[in-house]
C-alpha cells in the first residue's frame, strides 16, 4: 500500500478520534471526577471513530457521492457517538437521548458541510474544516442534551 493511500484512510481515522476524545472530556470537566473525564474521553473516542468510520465506508460502498450521503453518515456517527458519551458518563439509561441529539446535531452539520465545502482544495483542509465544524454544531446538540438529563437528574433529588 502506497503511503498517499495510507495517509488518506488514516487521516481521518485520527481525526475521529480525536474529536471524540477531545469533545467527551470537556462534556464532563464539570464533574470534578477525572477517573471518569478520562474514561468518557477514551469512551467517545473509540464511539466516534467507529461512529464515522463504518457509515462513510458503507455509503462508499452502496452509492456515489449524493445528497443524502452526508447526512447518512453524521446520523450514524453522532448517533454511536452519543451513546459511547452516554456509557462513558454512567448515563445509560438515558443514552437514546444523546443518541438522538448526537445524530440530529451532526447530521445536519455533516450534509450543510458536505454541500458548502465539497469542492475546497486542499483536501486536508477540508478534513480540518469539516472536523471543526462537525464538532461544533455535534458538540452544542450534545451538549445541550446532557445539559437537559443533568438539569432533570438534579430537579429529582430531594
């Protein structure tokens, strides 16, 4: 295998990673609780890797480049993302709702990117952009959902 062909399937497979990492271990700085920060940490970026890696590969797969293929592909990775935030918080039992939010919040980041930057030269800045982005949009909905189960989970105690 050629090293052009190693970087590019590799590439994205760190960034994933990363973005996951990154995104878990702020969600749960405010706990006071590392142990647990770097378990989510270590959690959603094994979540988000798998997460993104295995619908882009599949869209690969099944059709050309379309539409919907972006928005395929940041449902299912923000969906697995979301649940792999939720096991690493101890948050199970509530982890359809940060699926749901993590797939709403990056497919939708996931298709708008795909049609606005699709063509940008150079190829790594379109992976960085596109990483950026999907964190943003993917984090805020996450966000906003552990937010809500938090919110929910402190109003229940007496």
């Amino acid at each position: 295998m050629g090293g052009a062909t190693w970087v590019a399937f590799d590439a994205p497979h760190i960034g994933f990673a990363i973005m996951g990492a990154l995104g878990g271990a702020l969600l749960c700085l405010n706990r006071d609780d590392w142990k647990r920060t770097i378990i989510t940490a270590f959690a959603c970026a094994i979540g988000f890797d798998i997460g993104f890696l295995f619908p882009f590969l599949v869209s690969l797969a099944i059709w050309e480049p379309t539409y919907g293929q972006g928005f395929f592909i940041g449902c299912i990775g923000g969906a697995i993302g979301g649940v792999s935030l939720g096991l690493g918080l101890k948050e199970w039992r509530r982890s359809w709702l940060l699926a749901l939010a993590g797939a709403v919040g990056f497919g939708i980041a996931a298709q708008a990117i795909w049609n606005i930057l699709r063509g940008l030269e150079p190829q790594v800045l379109w992976g960085a952009i596109t990483l950026v982005i999907w964190g943003i949009v993917g984090g805020a909905s996450l966000g906003a959902a552990l937010g809500y189960i938090e919110k929910k989970d402190i109003s229940r105690q007496p």
